[in-house]
C-alpha cells in the first residue's frame, strides 16, 4: 500500500476548486521548514493521486498569527489565513 496523508480541512468549492488546509497553532509566526514543505506538496500529490481529480487543487495555511515568509513559504503555500479570519 502506498503512503498516506492526513488532511485537516478539505473544501470543495462550486468553481472547481478545492483548498487542501492545514491548521496549525503557533504563538508566532508559523515557519515552514523544508521538511515540512515536502509534506505539503506530499499531500497534494497524494490527494490528486488518490482521487483522480481534474479540479484546481490549492494548499492553504490557517495559523494564528500567519506564516514566516521564507524560501520554503514562497515554493509551497498558496494561501494563508490567521485566526482573525475565523471570528469576523
């Protein structure tokens, strides 16, 4: 059996879209190191592989005080959302 990944949030919108999210607490800024950028992009593969899909398939980032822009923020994350998001 192949590798597996764990999604947090899944949304599949009425556009063809469909917004993989990751849910992540932080009391900073959330840093993606590298090895964690390779299970973001591991997760999308696996999605796409695993459910045949056509649509667009988006990874989103909910943290609580948004995300650290670094190399590995810039090659993975198409969206971010904080916590301020959640409760307006």
């Amino acid at each position: 059996m192949g590798s597996g990944a764990q999604i947090d949030l899944l949304i599949d919108r009425a556009d063809r879209c469909i917004n993989i999210c990751e849910i992540k607490f932080s009391r900073t800024e959330f840093s993606i190191s590298k090895q964690y950028a390779v299970e973001l992009a591991n997760k999308s593969n696996v999605f796409r592989e695993r459910t045949n899909t056509r649509k667009a398939v988006f990874i989103t980032l909910i943290t609580t005080y948004g995300v650290k822009q670094n190399a590995c923020y810039t090659n993975q994350e198409e969206n971010n959302l904080t916590m301020e998001c959640l409760f307006m």
